[in-house]
C-alpha cells in the first residue's frame, strides 16, 4: 500500500487491481437536502456516495464492493461523517481524512491528478490525459472518473471537456455544477482576502 498526504487527506492506495475483503462499515447522514453515505474500511474511507434515496445508496455500495460484508454503524462513524461534510462544504478538517483507494494502476495515477486540481479550477480529460503522458487516453480518463468511488474527496467534478462544457458526472451533473460554483466563489473570496492583506 503506497500512502500519499494531500492537505486535509491521506490517501492509502491498495496494491493496483487488489479488493476490500473485510466488512465495511457505513454510515448514512444528510447534508443540504440530499442524503450521503460513507463506507470505511481499516484503512480509512472506500466509499462516499450521494443520492436522494438511502436505499439507492445502499444499493451503490452492495454494487461497488460485491462479495464483502457492510454493516451500518452510524454510531462509530459519526466523525467521519462530519468529516466529510466539512469537506463537501469547504470547511477545515480537524484533522486528515483518512481514505481506502482501491483501482487499477492507471486509475489510481488519474485520481492522484485530480487531487493536484487546485479548488476553483478546471482541467479537461486531454489535459489530464496529457500530464500522465498519454495524449490519446481522454476516455480512459473519463472512465477513470466514472470509476470513482469517493465523492468530493477525490474531485473528478473538477474535469471537464475540452470546451469547458460539463459532461456526465456518477452523481448527476446538477450536484457537478454546484460543487463547482461553490468552489469558485470560495477561491474568489480567498483571492480578494489575500489580495487586501497584501495591499
């Protein structure tokens, strides 16, 4: 396992193509009218999913880690939790989170990418394709994206196509878009505070 720190997170990356085998323990909690559900496994958090329904979230994660074992533990996981929701909405963490990331070598190559995205920027999947030295990967890329299994903490919402358009997202364009605006209006404000205090 290759452990990688990025400001507010851990990220521990499995051996490429290796599986969770443990039970999973999940919790499910609600942040500004849409439902989330975090998985943990002993080395940290594997799954944030978003959805309206708590039974579709559950159905994700049935889906995502098929032959293992999940136990809902709200109690244990309150913190995670909050954790998250503190990430989804730009707030400090009061300390890292701690993520599970499993897929392929390329994959994990694409999601580590993604993580350098600074808040409040964009990058297409050429360009993403072109930093990880395969100019000619772009739906790899785009696959990669779909394959994401942590919401917000890896932000695949922050790549785009080539004309700035938003494509599909695993968890609905609309919450794309706003994950999106909200990001921008935040590096906004933090580059007209930084812009007075140097003044």
């Amino acid at each position: 396992m290759m452990t990688i720190y990025d400001p507010g997170l851990k990220l521990n990356f499995r051996v490429p193509g290796s599986k969770t085998r443990e039970p999973i323990r999940y919790s499910i909690g609600k942040n500004a009218g849409d439902m989330l559900l975090i998985g943990r496994s002993s080395a940290g958090v594997c799954a944030i999913f978003w959805d309206e329904d708590p039974a579709l979230l559950q159905e994700q994660l049935s889906k995502a880690f098929p032959d293992v074992q999940c136990i809902r533990d709200d109690a244990e996981l309150t913190q995670d939790l909050e954790q998250v929701v503190n990430l989804l909405e730009q707030r400090p963490l009061s300390q890292p989170l701690e993520l599970d990331v499993g897929g392929t070598a390329f994959q994990q190559k694409v999601w580590q990418a993604l993580c350098a995205i600074p808040t409040g920027e964009t990058r297409s999947y050429r360009e993403i394709a072109a930093l990880l030295g395969r100019p000619e990967a772009s739906r790899a890329v785009a696959g990669a994206c779909a394959a994401n299994l942590l919401a917000i903490a890896i932000p695949c919402h922050r790549v785009v196509r080539s004309d700035g358009a938003l494509s599909g997202y695993r968890w609905g364009v609309a919450r794309k878009r706003a994950l999106l605006d909200q990001e921008e209006r935040i590096a906004g404000l933090a580059a007209k505070q930084a812009s007075v205090l140097s003044a």
